[in-house]
C-alpha cells in the first residue's frame, strides 16, 4: 500500500499500515502528529517539508521489505542516517547502508528509490535544496555533485561520537513557527561539516594506504616479473588485497599494472642487450612479449630508440672506459 506525506511517498505491506496506536518515542520531537506517515505502537514514519528542507524519521520493527520514494529533485543533497536496520538506494550495493552508517547523495531528475529491509529499522534522512551548488561546493568541495553516472557515490562513513551530538541537541528542538527551520538548516551543516571531514580523513587514509600497496606490488613485480600468468589479479591475490584496491593504487600513479609489468621487463630487457649476446627474438622471448616486433616497439616508445641501438651505445661507451682506464 502507498501513502504519502508532502512529496515522498512509502509503500508498506498491508499489515504494516497505520492504525490509531501512539507510536514509540519519537527521537526528533518536533515531528508531529501531523507528519506522520505510518503511526502505530512498533512502528512509525513521520515526514516533513520544512520550506526547503526535508525530514524524515523512520523506527520500528517491519514483517517484510519495503520502500521510500524520494521526490524528483536533482539540486537536493541528501544525507541519510542509518542507526538500525538495512536500507539500499534504487537496488545500487554500493549505495548500501547497514546499522551506525551514513551517506551522502544528491537527489535525480527521477523518483529515487530508498528499499528497507525486513526488520528492526531506525534511520533518519534529511535533505536541502540547493540554491547556490557553487556555493556549496566551494565550502565542501569533495560533495561536489557527480556529473556523470560513472563517477563513483560519496563513501560510506560509520556515525561517531560529533554525529551523535549534533542529534541530541536537534533532538530537543520544539516545533516552533518561526525558528524551526533556521535551527534544522544549521545543524544540517553541522552534519554536512561532518561529514565532509569524513571524507577527507577516509581520503587521506586511503591514500597513505595506496602508496603501501603500490610499493608491495612494484616488489613483487620486481621478483616476480618473468611469470608468464603474472596479472592484477594474480598480484593482488599475492599481497592479499583486492583487484581494486591494487587497480586504484595504481591510477594513482597514472598507470595501470600492465604497464608496470611491461615497464620492469623492459628494463630487463635493456640490461640483457647490454649483457649479453642474445638476439631480440630470444630476449622478447624469455620476458613474455607476444613478438618481437612487440618488444622492439615497447621498447623504442621506453628509451626513444632502438634495442640494437641501446647494445651499439652500449658497447661503445664500454670501449671509450676501457681507453681512458689505459
């Protein structure tokens, strides 16, 4: 069954729908009685446009799956407090929220989709239209909106102790006519503040984390090089970390590990023309390279020439030593 309150709709069980009980204690007390969406002694959901924010507070324990349907609003920036229970946006999994979690998301030119899961649930979900993006980007520059679907979602960040406080103090705000939304829109930015720190430090730890992995693949590179099966997946199950993580440390560097395998054969390769008389082909041959005519191409765009050259410049600057040594 669908109902709705301002702009955002739910769609419950039939054995879910509202009956005339009082619903448990509401966590943000300026919801009223008036915002309720679902009102009944295990559960309620209770919804609020406030000019141009919005509230919504979810608890209870539910019999079976269900959803919330955000509005069409693509300059909302939403942020969505997962205490209890699990929820996942428009079926994404790494939109996935589960208990002590939260995310940011900006809204879409479509009704976006918030599936509950069966169970214990307690989640709150606030959000703000935008009127100046540039603004508010340049306040809080990593939640600048994403202008392509394949641009990655803001990250998941557990709820600490700063996000717990601000909610106890909105916790006590009264429903009062004048003040009300100027103290929701505060403390939205306080949350926002939050959480945009939170994604610097996951940033930032991510990144010293991606140096570690770089260097532990580069080394087993280094030894491991001759492998004919050596790969990102192989490496990465090597030093124990994922495909993407090791993808991501990489592309930091502005390189991929094809390119890094290739890069250390390479230089291996210019080592055995400088030290021994083996013949392309045979080099080519023991660093893996499809073809010789591979190899010497890989390595011309490496050096800028040739490897018969690299062994003639080689060669003579070792007979040039050897005169001066005399």
């Amino acid at each position: 069954m669908t109902q709705t309150n301002d702009s955002i709709r739910i769609s419950l069980p039939k054995s879910d729908v509202a009956g005339d009980s009082s619903p448990p204690g509401l966590h943000l007390n300026f919801l009223t009685a008036d915002d309720f969406i679902l009102c009944e002694k295990k559960q309620y959901v209770a919804s609020r446009q406030q000019k141009d924010m919005y509230v919504m507070e979810v608890k209870g324990t539910f019999e079976s799956d269900w959803h919330i349907e955000l509005p069409a609003q693509p300059d909302c920036f939403w942020l969505l407090f997962q205490f209890a229970g699990h929820s996942q946006r428009d079926k994404a999994q790494h939109t996935a929220l589960s208990i002590d979690g939260y995310r940011g998301f900006y809204g879409m030119s479509r009704p976006q989709r918030i599936g509950i899961k069966t169970g214990r649930v307690w989640m709150v979900l606030l959000g703000l239209n935008i009127d100046n993006a540039k603004a508010f980007t340049s306040e809080w520059p990593l939640l600048k909106k994403p202008t392509t679907a394949a641009q990655p979602y803001f990250s998941r960040i557990n709820i600490g102790y700063r996000i717990k406080q601000i909610f106890k103090k909105m916790r006590q705000f009264a429903d009062t006519p004048y003040s009300l939304h100027g103290k929701i829109q505060d403390h939205f930015c306080q949350l926002t503040d939050v959480y945009h720190q939170d994604l610097h430090d996951k940033v930032r730890s991510l990144h010293k984390e991606d140096i570690v992995i770089y260097h532990e693949a580069i080394e087993y590179i280094t030894e491991h090089y001759m492998d004919e099966d050596i790969n990102i997946d192989t490496i990465a199950e090597r030093i124990h970390v994922s495909s993407r993580k090791l993808y991501r440390a990489f592309q930091d560097k502005h390189m991929t590990v094809h390119k890094a395998i290739q890069t250390i054969r390479l230089h291996k390769g210019r080592e055995l023309l400088r030290e021994t008389d083996d013949s392309i082909d045979i080099i080519a041959f023991q660093l893996n390279f499809s073809t010789a005519h591979y190899f010497y191409k890989q390595f011309v765009q490496c050096f800028g020439h040739s490897p018969t050259k690299e062994r003639e410049m080689y060669r003579k600057s070792k007979k040039k030593k050897k005169r001066g040594a005399l």
